[in-house]
C-alpha cells in the first residue's frame, strides 16, 4: 500500500523517505491535496538498468574531461 506525503515533507525530510524507499516502500507525493507524483524502488528485474560505463575505472588518479571523451570513445 502507497502511503500519501506532502510535497513540503518529501522536501524537509528527503533522506528519510529515501530510506524507506531503499526498504522497499512506495509513497505518493501530493500537492495541495492532489498527487503529482509516486516514489518508488526501482525494478531489478526490468532489466532497464545496466552499467554503460564504470567511470571508477578512469578516475582512480584524475583525468581530464578530453582524455575521458577519448576512452569512452574507444569502448
């Protein structure tokens, strides 16, 4: 069940509600009494996220942004 919170206490309290939704829960966000949008866990099993890139493996020492463009180009 999605639990009703307002806009102004996703705000205020966002690390908290990120938290929840680590956990597993879903909320819909209202404003002034109507939804405008639902928060909730991403599917694993979608299969929507994948890495593309892992950047740790260009940034282990610091890289400039022409170098990254030229790595990721050769991918």
């Amino acid at each position: 069940m999605n639990k009703l919170i307002g806009l102004k206490e996703l705000r205020k309290n966002a690390d908290v509600y990120i938290s929840e939704v680590e956990k597993g829960k879903s909320f819909i966000v209202v404003k002034r009494s109507k939804p405008v949008f639902k928060i909730t866990p991403p599917d694993e099993d979608d299969g929507a996220w994948e890495t593309v890139v892992n950047f740790t493996d260009f940034y282990k020492d610091g890289i400039s942004a022409k170098q990254l463009l030229k790595r990721i180009g050769s991918l």
